[in-house]
C-alpha cells in the first residue's frame, strides 16, 4: 500500500516537472523567435581603395643666409678722422675712398725724406766721380748708397703709412650703418663698418642631423624665405657646393653650403631661411587619414569583403604608421596594396560585422 503511495506520487512530480520545462522552453523559444525578429548589428561607412603615391621624405631644418664676400672694416693705425666719404648704407664702388684719418706729420715727414733722398743722390753722384780719380776711398761711396737707400726706404714707409690711413673699399658692396664724424679721433683696430658685396648668389649654410638622410655635393635643396610676405614665401632651389669633412661632436650634425640666385638682391646677408632637404621619391601606400582606428594595441584599418550571402564584412588589420601627406596616412607595413577598407566612419566597425557601402565607382586608384 506504501509502495502505491509512493508511485503516484513520484508519477505526479513527474508530470509537473515535464509541464514546467515544457513551459520554460516554450519561452526561450519565443524569446529566440523574438531575437531572430530583429535585423543583424551593421553601420554605414564610405570605403576606397588603397592607393600607391609617389612619396619622398621631407626634412625641414633653419639655415642662414651667406654673403660671399663680407669684411669689416677696421683702422691697421690710429689717427684723427679727417673726412668721411659715404653714407650709412651707401653703394660704394672698388677703390673708392670711405675715411681719411690726419696725415699731415707724415706728408711733412715724407717731404723731408724726399729731400734726403735728393742730397743723398747728389752726394753719390759727386763721391762715384771722385772715387774714379781715385780722389776719395771706397767706405765713402759705400755709405753714400747706403744714404741714398735708407732715404728711399723712409719714403716707402712713409708713403704706405700714408695710404693706409686712407681707407678704401676693397670691393664693390653695400656699406653698413654705422657712424662716424670728421674729428672723431679713432685707436688701432677699430671697427669702422661693414661691408657686403652684391653678388648675383648667396651662399646658404645648414646643418642635418646624422639621422637624417645625408646629401653630397651636387644634390640640390629647396630654400623657403622666413617672412610674412606671402610674395617671398615660394619656394626656391639651391644647389649643394660643399660640405664639412667631419660632424660636429656637439650636436652630431654635418654642415652644409649651398649656393643660391641672387640676381635682383632680394635676399641679404645672414637672413634666416628653412631648408627643406627631400629625399628620391618612391611608390608608398597610403589610406585616407580617416580610415586609421586606433585602440590599446596600436593603429587598425578595416578591410571589407563579401561574404557567401554578398554582404560586406568588417576586418581589422593592424598597421603601422608613417607620415602624414595631407589627408593621407602613409602606410608603412601591414597593407599589401589592393585592399578594399572602410574609410569615413571606419570607427564604428568591429570585426565580422555587416557594413553597408557603396563601392567606388572609380576603381583606378586600385592598388594592384
């Protein structure tokens, strides 16, 4: 009688278990039926191919501006300033006279020294015909000529002292600002002005990094004037004429000399410029700037492919990075230049997910 009891009993346990997970599954049926009812996860993105440019590197570094002859001038004697000759900034021509310092001791000294001269040549003459009458010795006539060269090396001595205090220009140039006045009286050695000659080139001095791509002579550059005048601002080339033999330990650069045009003088004497130095350019892969994800493991870009249905799918692949080219993102590993990727919008995608895009009509860019 107990065992009956109990038979019913598990038998309607039985059956409220198997109502109760007929009931669940039921539900998760519906709950699955219910999800299925909703469409798949996808974004929207423009999309390109990747594309191959021609790229060469650029470095830009500060350079200066170099006459090719530049000289300050200075007095080798001191002297009073007698007379001026120019104006700050004046054009003056080879030879021309700039300052002439007081020379009248030495013009008095100098006619003295010629009227030596004059009486040591007469009594040489006088003591030659005595010494041929055998009227006079030899020691006589030996110091007569040595009067007579004494005197003319006085002269010579006087007359250089003279010349160099007048000061001349040594070539044809433009003469600095600084000023001076007649009776100003000047020491040995001073700075009087400047001079920088007008030559139709200019010389550019620089200096590259030795991490950067070394030049040799010939290689040429592009110079780029430092100013806020737009009309100075283009570009201009200039060409390699020598380079140091050694770097510098400091600061582990090279310097450079390049030679530039300078016919209409627009360019000046230790002016500032930016040289851009390029290195021989070559084919790159490149995306668009907005195709690049990024995340704790570095840069992605998402390529896009069909999948047996032809949906387009999302798959990232890591990439690594090089410069920037405007609105393109050099690509330097990582692409192997035919892929087909999600560009605008790009940020929204993870891997596998359906993507809605429009394939580019022009397909040229197509790195194959």
């Amino acid at each position: 009688m107990n065992i009956k009891r109990w038979l019913i009993s598990v038998l309607i346990l039985g059956v409220i278990i198997a109502s109760l997970g007929f009931m669940k599954f039921t539900q998760i049926q519906a709950a699955i039926a219910f999800g299925e009812s909703f469409p798949e996860p996808s974004a929207s993105v423009k999309s390109s191919y990747v594309e191959r440019i021609e790229y060469s590197k650029k470095s830009k570094v500060i350079g200066q501006l170099q006459a090719k002859r530049t000289l300050d001038i200075r007095n080798e004697y001191a002297g009073l300033i007698v007379k001026i000759n120019y104006q700050p900034g004046d054009f003056v021509t080879q030879d021309q006279i700039l300052f002439e310092l007081d020379t009248s001791i030495e013009r008095a000294n100098l006619a003295a020294a010629n009227a030596r001269l004059t009486l040591a040549k007469s009594t040489q003459t006088r003591l030659a015909k005595l010494l041929a009458q055998k009227r006079v010795s030899p020691d006589q006539v030996d110091q007569a000529d040595a009067d007579v060269t004494i005197a003319k090396a006085e002269i010579a001595n006087l007359t250089a002292v003279i010349d160099k205090k007048t000061i001349r220009a040594p070539f044809n140039g433009q003469i600095g600002l600084t000023q001076y006045q007649p009776g100003q009286l000047l020491d040995v050695n001073t700075l009087l002005t400047s001079l920088v000659a007008l030559d139709n080139t200019i010389w550019v001095d620089f200096k590259l990094p030795q991490t950067l791509p070394q030049l040799i002579v010939g290689d040429e550059v592009n110079i780029r004037i430092v100013s806020t005048n737009i009309s100075e601002s283009e570009l201009l080339t200039a060409k390699v004429i020598a380079k140091s033999a050694t770097i510098d330990v400091s600061a582990r650069q090279l310097a450079y000399r390049a030679e530039l045009k300078n016919s209409q003088q627009k360019l000046h004497h230790n002016q500032m410029v930016s040289v851009v130095v390029s290195t021989p350019s070559n084919q790159v892969l490149a995306v668009p700037s907005n195709a690049i994800a990024r995340n704790h493991l570095g840069a992605f870009v998402f390529t896009l492919s069909q999948d047996d249905t032809k949906n387009w799918r999302a798959k990232s692949i890591q990439v690594e990075l090089g410069e920037r080219q405007g609105d393109l993102q050099i690509i330097t590993n990582g692409l192997a230049g035919h892929e087909f990727i999600a560009t605008e919008g790009a940020f929204k995608l993870k891997d596998q997910l359906l993507v809605y895009t429009q394939v580019p009509a022009d397909t040229s860019l197509k790195g194959e």
